[in-house]
C-alpha cells in the first residue's frame, strides 16, 4: 500500500502546540483545545490549547519574574539574540512561508513576503540595541547636566490578528524585548500555528525563560485577564475597531497605556492624467492582494471623469484575467479570504451592496466547483458605489473594492477624507504640484503617490489617524517609543542648591 499523500496526512492530524510560560512547552493533557484549518482545503493545520485566564496570569508571572535580569541584560546583548532569531527565520522562510499560507490562505509569494517582512524587522530593530538614544540638553542653572534615557517599561501584552501572522508578532514582540521588556503574545486564534513557530524560533537562540510567552485562546478570556493584571504595563493590540475600542476600555480604567492598531478604508485616487497602465497594476494588487484582507488594502477606487469609464473598463477586462485558486500554485493570483466568519461576513457585505443600490459590476459571489468546494473562495468583485454608503464607508477586509466616480483634485480629497479611518492612500497623477498637495490634504497616516496603498517597508513608521489608531506608530526609529518610557535626570554638580524658574541668569 502507498504511503499516504502529503495533503491526506494534513487533513487527518495537526501539529499539537502547548502554550509557552517560562520557557517550557505545556500541553496538559485534559485542557480543551481548538485547532486550525487550511482555509483553502479544510485540511488541520494545528491543534492548540484553549487558555484559561489562569493560564494568563501565569504567563504574566512568568513574564514579571523574568522582566528584572532582561531589563538588566545590556541592551546590545538583547539586540544580539534578535539577531539570531533573524538567522533562524531566515533558514526556516520556506518551510514558515509555506505554513503561512497553509494556515491564513495568502498566496505563496505573499506567505514567503510576511516572512521576509518578519526577518527585515527583526534585523532592523536589532540594530536599536546599540542605538536606544536618549538625548542631552543644556540647563539653565550652572553645573548641572540634563539627559534623558529610555527605559523598559516591563510586561508587554501583545494581542495580534491573522492577516499578518508572522510579521505583526514579530513587529510586537522583537521591538518590545530589545527595549528590554518581557512579554506574553496572544495571537489570533486562526492562525496560532504561525505565532507558535516565530516563538520557536525565540526558543531555539536562547532567550531566557519568561522574557517571551506565548498563551494560546479566546479573546475575551485570555485578553480580560491580561489587561486587567496590573502587573502588566502596557497593551500593544492590532486588530479591529471594536475589538480595540473594548481593549481601550478596558484598559483605561487601569490607567494603562493601550497602543492600538485598527481598521482602514483605503483610497486610491486616479487623476486624469495618471499613468492609466501603471494604476491598473497597482489597484489590482491593492484591492485583490491576499484577498483584500489587509489593513492597508485599497478598499475605494476613485476615477476622475475623464478617464473613469475608459479606465473601468481595462480594470473589469483584466479582472477576468485573474486567477484565483490553491494558494500553493505559484501562477495563482489569490487564494482564499481566511476563514469561514471572514467567508460570511464578506460575503453579507456583498448582499448589503446590492441591497444599497451599488451597481456590481463583476463578482460577488462565493465560487463553487472543483477545489473551490473545500475552501473559502470569494470572486475579486467590483462595485460601483455612491460615496456615503455603506459600502464606501465600512471596512469590509474581503476581495471587495467599491469604485467612486469625482470631478475635480478638490472633489476627490473631499470623498477620500470623508470615512472615519485614516491608514493609507494613494494618487495616481503625472502632476507633481497635485503629488506634493496630496501629501498634505489626504487624511491618513501613510500616502503613496503612484503606487497602491499597500506596501509597507519596516524602516518607516506604519500607522494611521482618526479610527485607526490612537496615535502610536509602528516600525521605523520610532517602533520602541511604545515599548519604553522616557526617564529625565539631572545631574547637580554645582555642590549648593540651585532653584530652577527663580535663580537670576547671570
Ligand atoms: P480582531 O479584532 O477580531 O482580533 C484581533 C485580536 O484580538 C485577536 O488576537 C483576537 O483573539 C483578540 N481579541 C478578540 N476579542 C478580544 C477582547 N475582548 N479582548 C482582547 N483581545 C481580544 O481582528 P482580526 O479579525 O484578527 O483582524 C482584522 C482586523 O485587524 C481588521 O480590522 C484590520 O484592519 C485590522 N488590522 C490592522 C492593522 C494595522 O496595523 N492598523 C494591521 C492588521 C490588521
């Protein structure tokens, strides 16, 4: 008899994963478990442990006991092991890459892209532990020395969604442990498998029990208790507005400091006088690359008149050309959205449209037949939309983009600004004064001029405005600003009192 397939093993068995506390692996054997599926076969991916809150507070002692000696460890050393786990995903990016897609349903170019993106950060935030630079200024008063330095703050909880699920971890947990913090990751539950391999790879270099954690289980169950432990200093969340609105909540009335990733409604502004080729390019990988569900996705298409029906008309033509299919097969274009809520909620969105008065105009659909019957598989669809619509409005985070008809530069800044989110966006014109103007006009934290809204490169900072955010800003010099506080001292070394705001300047 042959040995079975590959695929037939996958469908039938998953990896188990304990949950990771104080350096050691635990799987108790009655604890209940919930596993993971490939969105594109149905195949298990992982089985993991359902957390209790107990199983939280754990990991946060873990985390608190271990927090003193990392904080003390000189911060070249941390930046050091960083370096290491950089080597070790880098030897594991095939086999991780695969396991991204496996588990999320990206496609393989982008499953091996989420790990490069996790190397490239890691790599780069390394580098902060020979940097980590406070600054020196003058006093007003004599002999005496004025600096400021950074300091951990202590535990981390860091709350991650699917869409990235390698590289948003890694942004958390790398930029948090060089700044000499312990942390406990509680990643999406969906794919808790890639979330369970990056902290292998901590693992294997050696990090100290505790300073890393990982506990594996329901949001509300693991999340409640991690925010509500005072032991924990700070909340670092990626995820959805009204997920991040109830950790902000929740942690307000801890006073603690809650740095919030959330949602977008991407634009992407076409003038007239764009290279029409070029933003062809750029809106299909924006609103079709991994199946929409970015938060940087170009979610509204906005068409000046002029161009507006020439334009629709290429991109519905080249639309036909997509492949959608096993996200494993280099040729396909995208795979499936992530999973069976992504599926509904996607595809309520699609009857909300049509409900609304949008015209669809190629899509919206869930695809049948063939492999489309073992997984989640959503037509790229297009619909034309009145700006102040549901559609226009909403985040959707699904192959749906919502295409906008505008006049004038004027109008279209008016229609890109007018949604609650404020992530990224994007103009397509050959006019360099509109280009510089854009920069300044549109209403969100990240602007691309001839290129899609997505695209993030980790040596600049990656955040948003308004309903996005609070403020903060990943990646970039200014990823750690998070993850540490800013001590001020002052040195006297005049030998008498001096009084600041009342001694005469000479
Ligand atoms: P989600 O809000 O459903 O879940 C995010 C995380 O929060 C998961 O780990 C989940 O288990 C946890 N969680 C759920 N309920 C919780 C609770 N009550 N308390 C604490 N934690 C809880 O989001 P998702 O579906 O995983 O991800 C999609 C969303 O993430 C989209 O809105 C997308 O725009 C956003 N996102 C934003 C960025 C960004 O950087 N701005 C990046 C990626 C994704």
């Amino acid at each position: 008899m042959s040995s079975p397939s590959r695929e037939l093993v996958r469908t039938l068995t998953a990896t188990e994963y304990g949950l990771y506390i104080h350096g050691t692996w635990e799987s108790p054997p009655n604890a209940p478990r919930f596993q993971t599926k490939n969105p594109a076969t149905g195949a298990l991916v992982g089985s993991f442990v359902s957390a209790t809150a107990e199983d939280a507070t754990r990991a946060v002692t873990a985390a608190a006991q271990a927090f003193p000696a990392w904080r003390d460890t000189p911060a070249p050393h941390r930046g050091e092991l960083l370096r290491q786990v950089a080597d070790v995903l880098r030897r594991r990016k095939p086999e991780l890459g695969r396991l991204v897609t496996e588990e999320m349903g990206k496609v393989i170019e982008e499953g091996l892209g989420d790990v490069q993106e996790s190397i490239d950060f890691v790599d780069y935030i390394a580098s902060e532990g020979r940097r980590l630079a406070g600054e020196t200024v003058p006093s007003e008063l004599h002999h005496k020395f004025c600096l400021t330095v950074r300091q951990p703050k202590g535990v981390i909880a860091s709350i991650t969604p699917w869409n990235f699920p390698t590289a948003i971890p890694n942004w958390k947990i790398a930029a948090a442990l060089v700044a000499g913090n312990s942390v406990v990751l509680k990643p999406a539950s969906n794919t808790a498998g890639c979330a369970a391999e990056i902290v292998r790879a901590y693992h294997e270099v050696g990090f100290p029990p505790g300073v890393l954690n990982l506990v594996t289980g329901a949001g509300a169950t693991v999340g409640n208790a991690l925010i509500d432990d005072p032991r924990v200093r700070a909340v670092s969340f990626t995820g959805g507005v009204d997920t991040g609105r109830q950790v902000n909540v929740r942690g307000a009335q801890h006073l603690k400091m809650v740095h919030l990733e959330l949602g977008g409604k991407n634009p992407m502004i076409v003038m007239g006088d764009a290279n029409l080729d070029l933003a062809l390019d750029g809106v299909l990988f924006g609103a079709f690359g991994t199946a929409g569900q970015r938060c940087t996705a170009t979610s509204r298409l906005l068409l000046q008149d002029s161009i507006h029906d020439q334009f629709l008309a290429k991109l519905l033509e080249r639309v036909k050309t997509f492949k959608v299919g096993d996200p494993l097969d280099p040729a396909i274009d995208m795979g499936p959205v992530a999973s069976a809520d992504q599926e509904q909620k996607i595809l309520e969105y699609i009857e909300i449209g049509k409900a609304e008065g949008a015209k669809l105009l190629c899509g919206g659909q869930k695809l049948t037949g063939g492999v489309y019957d073992r997984g989640h598989f959503i037509a790229p669809t297009i619909f034309s939309v009145q700006h102040g619509s549901r559609l226009s409005l909403e985040e959707i985070f699904g192959p749906v983009l919502s295409v906008i008809r505008f006049r004038d530069y004027e109008e279209a800044v008016r229609i890109a600004n007018g949604v609650d989110y404020g992530l990224s966006s994007s103009i397509y014109t050959q006019n360099v004064n509109l280009a510089f103007r854009s920069m300044d006009d549109l209403e969100a934290g990240i602007t691309y001029v001839n290129a899609p809204t997505i695209g993030a490169e980790v040596q600049l900072p990656f955040g948003g405005i308004k309903n996005t955010g609070n403020g903060g800003r990943e990646a970039g010099s200014v990823a750690i600003e998070e993850f540490t506080e800013l001590k001020t001292v002052f040195i006297d070394f005049s030998n008498r009192l001096q009084k600041a705001q009342i001694e005469e300047s000479p």
